[in-house]
C-alpha cells in the first residue's frame, strides 16, 4: 500500500536565513521622514503658525489615543466606553512625575513610559473581569469605570496635593514637541499595524467577528481580548502623558465619560478595522473642528455638540462601515509589489 | 484505547434534560454517523464533546484524558474540530485569513517576532500561508481565496468550514450537517470529499446528518438518538430496519 | 434611628424617581434588547416642558401631563427615526447602541443652543405646597409623598396596561420572541413605539417630579440619574417591572446612605461600583433569568 501522503505538511527549510529589509519598507521609512523633515521646517519657519503648531500636535495625541481605542474595538470588538478615563490616568502619572522630579528629558520620557504602564496595568486589571462581559454591557461597565475614575481625579488632592483633585493640574512643564509626537505616533502606529498583520492580530480579529466560534475552533479568546484591550488602554495612557506636557494644565472633567465618546466616533467614522481610518478621522476630526471654529466663532463652540452628535446618527444608518470600511492603506499594494493576501478586516 | 469516549453523558438544562446517559466509544479511524428526528440532542453531543458545556453527569474521555474540565479551546488543541450547523464563519476576513487564523496555536512566533518582523516572523508567516493554501486547494476554495467569508455562495461556506477545521491538525473531526441545503450533486461531491479527506488527513470522524442518502453511504456505524437517549445502534442496513427508529422517525403507526 | 430613618426615607425619594426612569430602561430593553441611552435626556426634557408650563402659570398636574404627553412624542420620534432604520436593517447591536449615544450627545447639545434651552442652570418655581408631616418621629415632606404616590400610581397604570390590555400582551409577546410574534400578526413597529411613548412618558414624569425634588434643571441634569437608573434596572433584572423598582429602591438607598455616612463626594462612584460588581457576579439581576447563547 502506498504511503498516505500528507498534504497538509509543510517543512520550513532550515537553511539560513539572511535578513534583507525589503525594498518597500525603506521608501516608508524615507517618506516618514521626509514628512518629518518638512514639517519641521515649516513649523521652524512660522510658516505652521504656533496655534496651528498646537493643533497639529494634538491631532497626533488623538490619533495615539484612538489607535489604541482601534485596537480594542476597531480589531478585537470590545465596546470599550472608557477610554477617556485611561487617557487621564496616563496624563496625571506621566505629570505627577515631572513636577515631583523636576522637568529634564529623562524625566519626561520616565513620565511617559509610567503613564502607559500605568494605564496598561489597569486596563489589564479592569479587563480582567469585565472582558466576560458581553459588548452592551461591557460598554456601560467601562462607562462606570470612567464614571470611578473622573471621581477618584477629583478627589486626588487627598492623595497628594500635587494631583491637584477638582481644581485641577497646574504647572506642568510643556515638554512635549514635535519631534515627540511625530516620532511616538509613528512607533504606535507601526506596532499597531504589525500587530494586525499578524497571526496574533488575526486572533484580535476572530474574537471581534464570533467570539464563541473562535474559543471552539481553538483560539484562547480570552487571551488576545486582554492584550488588546491592554495595549489599547497603553496607548491611551501615553497620550495622555503627551497632552498633560502640551497643555501643562490638567482638570478631571477633560477626562469624564462625555470625552470617551469623542474617541470613539473618530473609531467609528474612520472605519471599525481600519488604521487607516483611525488615523484619518483622528487628524480629520481635530482639524476640521479647529477649522469650523475659525469660521463659526463662538457659535460654533455651541454647534460642536450637535454636529458631533448628527455625525454619529447618521453615520450609523446610514454607513456605519465608516470612511475607509475595513480598507487599510498598504504601501505594498500602492508601490505594486506582490500584493498581499487581501486586506479586507473590516466590520459592517 | 479508544480514541473517544463517552461515559454516560447526560446534559440537562435546567428541567430540560437533553442528553441521557448516552455512551459512545470512537475507535480511531472510524467514521460514524449521529441520527435522530430534530431536537433529539444531536447538537449537543457536540457541544459536550468539544467542551461548549460540560457534562451534567458522565465523562467525556479522549485518549484516556477526561475533557470534562477544559475549556473549549483546549480541547480544540488537543485534536478536537468541529463544524457549525449554522455556518460560523469569520464573515469579514478573507477565505485565506479565516484558515489562518485559526492556525495561530502553532503560528511558531511570538509577539515580539510581530512586532520587530524578525526572519523567523516572515518565515513562519509563509510557512502558515502555504499550508492554509495547500488546505484550500485541496477544498476547491484556492482561486476564492481573498475574498470575505460572508459573500461565499453556501456551498463554499460549507467547505471553508472544512477548511479551517481542518487548518487545527485534529484527530477528531465532528461534522455537524455538513450536507444541509445541498442538492444531490452536491451532496455526492460532499461523501467523496469526506472520504478523502479522512483517508488523507488519518481522521476519525463522527458527522450528524439528516440526508440518509449520505449517511447511508459514507457511515460504517449509526447511533441514533431520539429525546436525547440512544435508541439504535448498528450498521446502515440494520438501523433502515430498525422498528423503533422508524418510530422515532414517522412515528407510531395508526393501529399499532 | 430618627436620623436613619430619615435618610431611608430620602432614599424612598430619590429611589422612586429612579423607578420611573428604570422602568421605562427596562420596558424598551425587554423589547428591543437596546441600552436607550437617550432616555436619561428624555428626563431633561420631561423636565424644561414641564418648567416652561410651569412659568405661563398652568397648574402643575396639567403641566406635568403635557409634559409626558410631549415626551410620549418625542420618544415614538426617536424610535421611528433612529432606531427602527437599523432594525430593518438588521444592523448588529451595537450599532444601535452607538446610535443611541448619539441620541442622547445630540438632545443634550441641542437643548444647551441658546435658540433651545440654553446651557445654564435654571431654578424650577416652586409650585408644589410645602407642608411637613411628623410619622413616627420621621419628617415627610409633601414631595417625597407626591413622588411615592405618584410613582405607585403610574407603575401600577403601567402593570394593568402590561397584564390586562391586549397591547400589553402585545409587548409581552414581542419581548420573548419578535419573529414569532411578527408572524402571529402582530404589528411588531406599533408596538415597540408604543413602548417608547409609555417609557418616554414616565420618564417625563420622573423628570418633572425630579426638578420639583432637586430644584435645579440644566441640559445634562438627566445623564447621571439616567445611567443611575439603568443601573437599577440591571441590579434589579433588567426586562422585569417589579426589578426595575426592586433595584431602583436599593439604589436610592445605596446613594442616600453613602452620602450620609461614608461621603458625598464618592457617592457616584458607589452607584457605578455597585453596577460592575452586578454586572460580574449576577448579571441577570436580582429578579432576573439568565439565558444561555444557541450555539
């Protein structure tokens, strides 16, 4: 009888293996820095004006903190209304930091790697629990759970004067630059993207389109659900650090529950499974709301709230794919070179 | 040793007891098929084996190791896969990415391979690739490859089903009406393709079914199950003629 | 004791008040298994029509009345416009859920417009005659009286209207399987907007008995006692009536007790702490019957 042969088996051969950088990812790289090279410049020159400066950054901010708010609902499913409240966790550590142990780089950089620890670690924490739950309901937990938190900020002047509690964060020092937000935002960006183009991000995704179906066909749903949530919570956390050293003024109320909302119609419009769309609606949404109030004036300050609102309404019944539904930007595809096995993680 | 067995399972529900002390012993390399009129508890047969709950009595054995406490993806890993009887694919991901996903417990890299793209990240991520391909050629899914899960006609979705439960190397294959909505030419493709596969991929396979056109033919051995007690067991042509299925079945005749 | 008993009976206060709230939550969650997070702004509008009636010097039952008969409207709107298009649809929950946010950001922006309500806080007249009664060395006030007669009242409407009319049963059947009460010939969009206006009415009434209780209204004063609310409608078994005032009652007292005892500041906090540990340990609620998923 003839050996049954198995097709299945594939043996990954053990010869060498160089490492070559392929050809795609140096012109990114070249462009990411060409990009950087530029808007330096014409920021230097005055040609982006401070105030433009400002919002320029804080684009950035928002795109790190809905990045991570992509990850956990964009990729993995999980209805997470409480980002905010990671956001200002990351902010207050990162602050409390720099003006205990004094306004050096160091510093700063420690504050920041505290901040998204410290966010992280919660997230952790809190998703331990609550990730059982399922999505309407994990969203009014997490909601409760900024609800906690907003208290818990506006009580910290019991913990030490320094936080400041219902008056607030003054003095922090503005650390933060350009050249941190960009270069940040890129590694959030890259390690988001490895991430989703991997076995592990595909996981992610399993989790968000049949939890039950994956868990049976193998996959420790749970797992994956963590790290997501994890590394998203991170990535909020070290926004917020960023914000808390641009602002160097920080209150409770810019991280109650009404702010988690505001990331996530910038996940929802951009595109549940889209970095791309993340990224888009992020800087879009910032700038167009900087924009509208140049036009508006103080009118628009009252109109924000309902535009913002009308947006996510019709948005769900009418596309509720978002901008980019799903479609990720590939630099392979654009440049024409071996295309990759199709990119459609999108959810409807 | 059996490759599986159950010792007196029973599942209740509450007041609703939806499996009775069933047994059953799967010698490795059979091919058995799990009958009964609807609601008899076909379904959860398989979802006590494969761990979606656990017995409310009896044990559930696989190679000697008692599953009863793990959770379902365990039991995945250790050689259980199974199909869905309402088709639950990963409808947003693409053919391809459906039966790589769920290779991802022996993907060979971990995180930090991700996110640095190490050698071993991109040889291992073609390694899985090629073998996902190799298990969609094999179900006539390759030129289908990049397209979304959910927008396959039926019949494919039923063999990316397959597919990806193949994609989890397992020993045991628990198909769960695999032929539902089929037409006859469809259904004949099907017992060839669950032939070969068996015989290729050194299967047991234990396969609920309702179309007795395929059961008859591809099963060695019936269990018949009716109100969640096993009521037959035997060979095709001795359960055809079996009274008390029949029963199950038509039920009792006018007279009787 | 007296003490004790006092606060027990602001807790009947608040918790009655919550009770309305609750069971509109509940009554729309059964149906449609939506977290109508628009219904806490309901309250606020419940609220400002009942207010602006009110001020013109109409009686307080009729402005009362207007006021849910307003709401009623605005609800059965909400539903049609909003919800129902996803319903057809077939849109997964959560995008209803979204949508349902963006309900409840758009009533609360628009009523901040000054051409609306406008942002500031404003003192709701006091119409309601302030009399005092002493039971049991406990001190009632003529609110607290209005709000648990009141309460009892509408929920006990709101039983007979489930139990002994042919619309309740309606809703009953809608609530256990929709499909199959479609195809029993059941208007299935009549009914759920029937849901709505009875929900959305009750919650009118708790708005208005709420600004006659806390003598302050303004656009958001309706998030807090609304997530509350759905709060008590979890603890209590959410779908259930008779949970949604179990939980509502056991919540006001919750609040009430930790402001008194413990502290004021951290009282919000309690109510959201409660819910997570409802939420992890018995998410059916205390009446409620938890439902495994078909796999």
């Amino acid at each position: 009888m003839e050996p049954v042969e198995k097709k299945y088996t594939v043996t990954v051969p053990e010869k060498k293996f160089t490492v070559t950088i392929p050809r795609n990812a140096v012109i990114s790289a070249l462009v990411i820095v060409g990009l950087y090279v530029v808007l330096s410049l014409l920021r230097q020159q005055g040609v982006i004006t401070p105030y433009w400066g400002l919002i320029m950054d804080l684009a950035l901010i928002t795109t790190i903190s809905a990045t991570g708010l992509s990850l956990i609902y964009g990729f993995a499913g999980q209805f997470s209304l409480g980002h905010a409240a990671f956001y200002g966790i990351g902010a207050y550590v990162a602050a409390f930091i720099t003006k205990t142990y004094g306004a050096t780089t160091v510093n700063f950089a420690l504050g920041l790697a505290a901040g998204a620890l410290a966010a992280a670690v919660i997230g952790f924490l809190v998703g331990l629990p609550i990730l059982r739950l399922r999505s309407d309901y994990l969203g009014i937990a997490t909601l409760g759970f900024g609800v906690i938190v907003k208290v818990l900020l506006d009580n910290s002047d019991k913990l030490s004067k320094t936080l400041g509690g219902s008056m607030g964060m003054l003095g922090i020092p503005r650390l933060t630059t350009f050249a941190w937000v960009f270069w940040l935002a890129v590694a959030v960006l890259l390690i988001a993207r490895n991430l989703v183009n991997s076995s592990h991000g595909r996981v992610c995704i399993t989790v968000r389109e049949d939890e039950i179906a994956a868990d049976i066909m193998g996959i420790d749903t749970t797992r994956y659900k963590m790290l997501a949530f994890t590394l998203g919570c991170g990535m909020a956390g070290l926004g917020g650090g960023l914000y808390a050293h641009l602002y160097t003024f920080l209150h409770p109320s810019s991280f109650e529950f009404l702010k988690s909302f505001d990331v996530l119609l910038i996940v929802v419009l951009g595109g549940l499974g889209s970095l791309t769309g993340t990224v888009v609606a992020g800087i879009g949404v910032v700038f167009l709301q900087e924009a509208l109030r140049g036009v508006l004036g103080q009118q628009f300050l009252e109109w924000r709230g309902v535009v913002y609102a009308l947006a996510l309404i019709v948005l769900m019944i009418l596309r509720p794919q978002g901008l980019m539904g799903g479609w990720e930007f590939s630099i392979d595809r654009l440049l024409q070179r071996r295309p990759k096995g199709g990119s459609a993680r999108g959810a409807a | 040793m059996a490759l599986l067995e159950c010792r007196n399972v029973s599942r209740h529900f509450g007041g609703l007891r939806a499996l009775v002390d069933f047994d059953l012993t799967l010698e490795k390399g059979e091919l058995v098929g799990l009958i009964g009129p609807n609601g008899a508890g076909k379904t959860t047969v398989f979802n006590v084996i494969t761990g979606v709950f656990p017995p409310t009595h009896g044990d559930v054995v696989l190679e000697g190791r008692v599953l009863n406490a793990y959770k379902p993806y365990q039991i995945t890993q250790m050689g259980i896969a199974r199909t869905f009887q309402n088709i639950r694919l990963f409808k947003e991901m693409t053919v391809l990415e459906n039966v790589m996903a769920v290779m991802h417990p022996r993907c060979g890299y971990g995180l930090l391979d991700a996110f640095l793209r190490t050698p071993r990240f991109v040889r291992q991520e073609r390694a899985m690739q090629e073998e996902a391909e190799g298990l969609l050629e094999r179900m006539n899914l390759a030129d289908r490859r990049n397209e979304k899960a959910g927008s396959l006609p039926y019949g494919a979705q039923r063999r990316l089903e397959i597919a990806r439960a193949l994609a989890t190397r397992p020993k045991l294959l628990l198909l769960d009406e695999p032929a539902a909505g089929m037409n006859p030419s469809e259904v004949g493709q099907l017992v060839e393709l669950i032939r070969s596969v068996k015989q290729d991929f050194d299967l047991t396979v234990l396969l609920i079914e309702h179309q007795m056109g395929l059961v008859m033919n591809l099963c060695e051995r019936l269990v018949v199950l009716d109100f969640g007690q096993i009521i037959a067991t035997g060979t095709p042509a001795e359960i055809q003629r079996n009274p008390r299925v029949l029963e199950a079945y038509l039920g009792k005749a006018v007279g009787a | 004791m007296g003490q004790l008993l006092e606060q027990v009976v602001n807790g009947l206060q608040l918790g009655f008040v919550y009770a309305l709230i609750a069971v509109g939550y509940t009554m729309v969650y059964g149906i449609i298994k939506l977290i109508n997070f628009a219904h806490g702004d309901v309250i606020m509008v419940g609220a400002f029509v009942t207010f602006f009636g009110l001020v013109r010097g109409i009686p307080w039952p009729v402005a009362i009345l207007a006021a849910m008969v307003a709401c009623a409207v605005l609800g059965v709107i909400i539903e049609r416009l909003a919800y129902r298009p996803l319903r057809e649809k077939g849109a997964p929950r959560i995008a209803a859920l979204i949508t349902a946010i963006g309900v409840s950001l758009f009533l609360e922006n628009f009523a901040s417009l000054h051409i609306a309500f406008g942002p500031d806080h404003r003192q709701f007249p006091e119409v309601i005659p302030h009399i005092q009664w002493k039971l049991a060395g406990v001190t009632v006030t003529s609110i607290q009286v209005l709000i648990i007669v009141s309460t009892l009242l509408l929920v006990a409407i709101l039983q007979l209207v489930v139990y002994r009319t042919k619309i309740g049963k309606a809703m009953r059947a809608v609530s256990l399987d929709m499909d199959a009460a479609r195809l029993m010939g059941i208007n299935v969009n009549q009914v759920i907007a029937f849901t709505f206006a009875v929900g959305s009415a009750l919650a009118a009434a708790a708005g208005a008995l709420l600004a006659a209780a806390y003598p302050q209204i303004w656009p958001y004063m309706g998030i807090m006692p609304g997530l509350k609310a759905f709060t008590a409608a979890v603890l209590g078994g959410i779908g259930s009536i008779p949970g949604a005032l179990l939980g509502a009652v056991l919540m006001g007292q919750a609040e009430v007790l930790t402001a008194a005892y413990l502290t004021t500041d951290f009282k919000d906090a309690v109510a959201f702490a409660l819910l997570i540990l409802v939420l992890l340990v018995r998410p059916a609620g205390l009446l409620g019957k938890a439902g495994p998923e078909k796999v």
